[in-house]
C-alpha cells in the first residue's frame, strides 16, 4: 500500500502545521510515501472537481488511482467520493 499526497494538500496542511521542510522530508522521504505534483493536466481535471484546489486536487487523484482520501475534513469532499476521517 503507498500514501499519495497531493501537492496542494501538502501546502494546506502545512499552513495549519507550520512544519518546517526537513520535518515534511522526513515524511515525504519514507518508502510508499509519493507525492503528486500539480501539472497542468492535473490542474485541469482537478478543476472540474467541487471544492478548494486541495481537496480538487486528491479527489482528482483518488478517482485516477482507485484511492481513498484520508482526511480531518470530510464536509470539502463530493459526499461520493471515498473518505475516511481522522
């Protein structure tokens, strides 16, 4: 099993966190972890998702990849898509 995270999700989460870059290295360094970079492909359909560009973004990427959307904020998903909250 990999962790995806979305690059824009990173971004958000680090704004409530306020990690500093060696503490998200340690995370995005550790085997099965990858991250999604936001290309403008992957922009485009991520705008044809509903809510802010984070949660765009992975719904875009669980859709494409079968996933599942861990998250602390299940209200920002289609009520269809696939979310487990912590």
């Amino acid at each position: 099993m990999a962790v995806l995270l979305p690059a824009t999700a990173i971004g958000e989460a680090n704004r409530e966190l306020q990690a500093s870059d060696n503490a998200w290295s340690a995370l995005l360094l550790t085997a099965n972890v990858l991250a999604l970079d936001l290309t403008p492909a992957t922009a485009l359909g991520a705008s044809r998702q509903h809510g802010d560009l984070a949660s765009a973004h992975a719904t875009y990427e669980a859709i494409a990849t079968d996933a599942t959307i861990i998250t602390g904020h299940t209200d920002a998903y289609d009520p269809l898509i696939r979310t487990v909250a912590f």
